[in-house]
C-alpha cells in the first residue's frame, strides 16, 4: 500500500505527461478540503452542543478537554482530505485518464499513418488548430481529444488523393448546412437583395480529355493531374467556400459571396486559374502539355421562390447539363443558367431544374457564355482526338 501511495504521488508531482494529472489533485484537494471543513463545523456543533460547551468561546476559556477536541478535529479534517483525495485520484486516473490516454496513443498513432493527407485535412479544420500542436503539452488533454477527434471526424469527409472533400461531406454534411442557410439567410420572393444577402453558387468542374491523359501517360500521371486541380480550386476558393471531388475527373465548387455575385466572373476566374496551373508533365515519348477544363455553373437556389423546398442534387445535376453544353461548345470555357423568372408552381420547378432543355424552352432561365474564340485556341487536343470521335472526356 505504501509503494502504491509512493507511486502515485510520483505521478501527480511529475511533469511532462502527467503535468495534468497534478491539476486535477489540485483541484480535487481543495474541493474536497471546503467539503472536509463544512463537515467538521458541523461536527463541531453537534459535539459542543451535547457537551456542553461554547462553540465561539475564545482559546483562553477552553478546558483541556475541548482544546483536545478541537486538535484532534483539525488533524482529523486534514488526514480525512488527503485519503478522500488519493481515493479520488486513483477512481479517476482508471475510469477517465488511463482510457483517455490510450484513446491519444492510438489516435497519435492513426494519424501518423495518415501524414501525407494531413496538410489536405488542415484546409477544412474549422479550427485555427495546427497538426504541429496537436502533441504540445501547453493544452490540456481534453483538448487534444477535441483535436484528434476534429481530425478523425475531417479525415472521413476528405479525399485522400486530392486533399477536397467527398460526395459524402456533400450528401450528409453539405446538404444539411445549406437547408439550413437558405431558412434562415435568404430573403423571401418579394423583398429586394442588398450587400448583407449570401448568394451561393454551384461551380461544377471536368477535366477535359481527362481518359486521354490516363490512356497515354498513365494513371501515376493522371493522379498527379488530380491532385493539382484539387491543389488549385481551393486556392481559387479560398475561405469563400468548398471543393468537393464528385467522382473521377469531376469536381464540385459550392461558392459563397454576397450580394452581387458575378457568376461568369467567377467561372472566368476558376477556367483561367485551371489553364494557367494545370499540366502534364512531359517525358521521352511524350511532350507535356497544359490541361483545361470544361464548366457548368447555377445559382443555388436557382429562383428565389425554392428558398424553403430547395434541392441540392437537383441544382447539381443542372450545373453537370450545364457543363456538358461546355463539352459540347468546345471544351476549355463554361456555360451557366441564369434565371429569367421564376416558375408559376412546384411542378414546373422540379421540370425546369431535371431539364436544361425544358427549361430553356419555357423560359425559366438562359444560357450564359463568354466570347470563345480565343478559348478553343488554347485547347490541347489528343492526337486522336479526330481521328476516333471528339466524346473523349
């Protein structure tokens, strides 16, 4: 019993990783001293009262007996605090510090395993936390369980390859924030925009020739591809929204901006950032070149009357039509769908947002696109790009 009691002094009075644990001794003491002391008070009263003695009587008038009594009290009162601490002390170092200190060594351990996405995971921490901090003995160990945890929770919603998030943050995340935006920040029908209204912008993002790079140069070089577009649209992003990977070459930009937004400025400013960062590196047998992409874009919501019942996949799917009327238009430029007016009812909503081409038919909206010419000029073409068929993505 005295070796354990030795041990465990050790380890509260110990620095470095138990530095905590000697805090929490700290505190437990004091607590349990006020207690120990409002305890022996009442003692003290209960015994001078059937005793018959003066509780307040000054130290001059006691008798031995009670002078006895009160010494033995105070000693009592401290020896029962130590034991009622060391007692606690020794509950919580099982139930809550031991578990939570395997909990951090196992985490420490996942992440280490995990370096290489660390600096993709650290853009989407919502948290000014750096990864270099997570092991510094200046935060408690709450907060590095917070930390870890953050981390572990981030790694599920980012795709390893690119460092962007995935169609999972997309479809359980994403979706649930931006219903809860459009409650709550738009503006109903009927009342004007100003500088304080959010618009958000679905910005969707294909390579061009993408299978092409794949087929010729391999998939080594086509990750390389994808982990820079995925290194260039958050940068084009910022802090002004997220880049979502939404499968193969496909990527999803969510943008957020006030009041006005100019969407083909920010299609313009996501192409151009694309041409000018994107390339294949060359080798021997084959020369390297730039890559381009092809963009389609909505507002989201698309008419300002979906505010409560708006869908996001469906908003998806018309920027993805929208960027296939890209493809089509030559590659390396964008198309966008910019309402005219809003549909009379729900269901000419829901047609006009499944049908680009239905919806250009009714009117609801049109198709924006900037002066091509000099786009389709800077456009890499495989070589055989013409000679098979030009649907290569």
């Amino acid at each position: 019993m005295k070796k354990k009691l030795g041990s465990l002094f050790d380890k509260i009075q110990s620095l470095g990783t138990w530095e905590f644990m000697w805090h929490v001794a700290r505190y437990l003491f004091a607590f349990v001293l006020v207690f120990s002391l409002f305890t022996g008070l009442l003692i003290y009263f209960a015994v001078c009262i059937g005793m018959g003695y003066t509780p307040f009587s000054s130290w001059g008038e006691l008798n031995n007996m009670h002078v006895k009594f009160v010494i033995s009290l105070g000693i009592g009162i401290v020896i029962f605090s130590v034991l009622l601490t060391i007692m606690l002390i020794e509950i919580y170092e099982r139930v809550i510090y031991d578990p939570v200190k395997k909990l951090l060594s196992d985490l420490e351990l996942k992440i280490k395993q995990k370096e290489s996405t660390v600096d993709s995971m650290a853009y989407y921490k919502t948290d000014d936390i750096k990864i270099s901090d997570l092991n510094s003995l200046d935060e408690s160990w709450i907060d590095r369980v917070k930390n870890y945890m953050q981390m572990a929770s981030t790694e599920v919603y980012v795709d390893e390859l690119t460092g962007c998030l995935n169609r999972k943050y997309l479809s359980s995340i994403l979706t649930e924030i931006l219903s809860t935006q459009m409650l709550c920040s738009l503006p109903e029908k009927k009342l004007p925009k100003t500088n304080a209204t959010v618009c958000y912008g679905l910005f969707l993002i294909d390579i061009d020739f993408f299978k092409s790079i794949n087929d010729e140069y391999g998939h080594a070089v086509g990750d390389l591809v994808l982990k820079q577009v995925g290194a260039t649209l958050r940068g084009v992003v910022g802090a002004g929204g997220a880049v979502i990977r939404n499968g193969g070459e496909e990527f999803l930009i969510v943008a957020s901006h006030q009041f006005p937004f100019d969407y083909s400025e920010y299609a313009e400013l996501i192409r151009k950032s694309f041409s000018d960062s994107i390339h294949v590196p060359g080798d021997i047998a084959h020369p390297g070149h730039r890559v381009t992409c092809s963009i389609g874009y909505t507002p989201y919501p698309l008419f300002d009357s979906m505010s409560s019942t708006v869908n996001l996949q469906e908003h998806v799917d018309l920027a993805d039509q929208a960027m296939y009327l890209a493809k089509g238009g030559g590659r390396n430029t964008w198309r966008g769908v910019d309402p005219v007016f809003d549909p009379e009812n729900s269901d000419e909503h829901e047609s006009s947002l499944a049908s680009i081409d239905y919806g250009l038919k009714k009117g609801y909206y049109k198709i924006t696109k900037p002066d091509e010419k000099v786009l389709f000029e800077g456009v890499y073409r495989p070589g055989n790009y013409f000679a098979r068929n030009n649907d290569l993505r």
